[in-house]
C-alpha cells in the first residue's frame, strides 16, 4: 500500500469555508491511493489533530465515523472505475469551535441531496447500501458534495464541538 502524505501542521489563519469563515487553529493534509486499506493509516494521521485539543470523546468518535465512512464513500462510489492509483487528498481543520473535514475526489458527479432524500430513513432501511450516507448526515453539522473550481469533488463535513 502506498500512501503519499502532505502533513501541514499549522496554527491560527483564516480560511475561506463552504460553511462560514473561521480561525483555523490547525491544518493538515494527506494524499492517499483509491484504496480501503488506507482507512487505518488515515485514522492514525488524523489523530494528531486531537493532540492539541483534547475533544469530547463522544464528538472525537463522530468525527472519526465521519472521516472513514466519507472515505469509504468515495474509494466504493466516487472513484470505483478509477485507477486504485488516483489520488484521494484529505484536509482537517480545527479551530476552537469545529472540526472541517475535506475530502476532495476525482470520480463522478453525484447529487448527495437527491441521494439524503430517497434513501431510507436508518431505522426503517435494512439495504446493505446508503446507510453510510444517512448515519453522516445525522452526524454531521454540515455535509455537501459540490464541484470544485479545479474539476474536482470535494465532500465537505463540519462538526461543531
């Protein structure tokens, strides 16, 4: 398994966000391949974000669920016709009210509010499909998939904490 990683950890600077503009207190960044086997060591790199801001336990596993299942989402949907070298890029930022979680991907267009609205709700969907979508967007404080200026998707998530 090859992973490229981009690690930026830096401090206090402002961000233009899909959600409103925040002081970001830290970023990181990590390049990974189209490829499961990197859920691990994306949980490992994303771990150093709550180094230095200790999160409530229960937020810092609702982030974790959203980072893996966003990944998963992408590697199965995004980018499952692609080569398992097409790069999938990560971005976390935290400041001292939330966490933004970018995962910017190469696949196909898809309609995430079309997809939210036509699948089951999680107690009455018993599918082995679109669970991960449902279980996000109850987790999430915001969840979007939009095209970027560079033709690429990104798959924003923020969680306030």
């Amino acid at each position: 398994m090859k992973i490229l990683k981009l690690n930026k950890l830096s401090s206090a600077y402002d961000i233009s966000s899909t959600f409103n503009k925040i002081k970001v207190d830290h970023k990181i960044c990590l390049k990974v391949n189209t490829d499961l086997n990197a859920s691990s060591e994306i949980l490992s790199w994303f771990e150093q974000i709550n180094q230095t801001l200790m999160i409530n336990q229960k937020i810092w596993w609702q982030c974790q669920t959203l980072l893996i299942e966003g990944f998963a989402n992408i590697v199965e949907h995004a980018h499952n016709n692609l080569p398992r070298e097409t790069p999938i890029e990560i971005e976390v930022c935290l400041s001292n009210q939330q966490i933004e979680i970018r995962i910017f991907s190469q696949g196909k267009p898809f309609d995430l509010e079309k997809e939210l609205r036509e699948t089951s709700e999680l107690e009455d969907n018993d599918q082995e499909r679109g669970r991960g979508l449902k279980i996000m967007s109850a987790i999430a404080d915001k969840l979007s998939y939009e095209r970027t200026t560079d033709n690429r998707y990104c798959l924003f998530i923020s969680k306030f904490y």
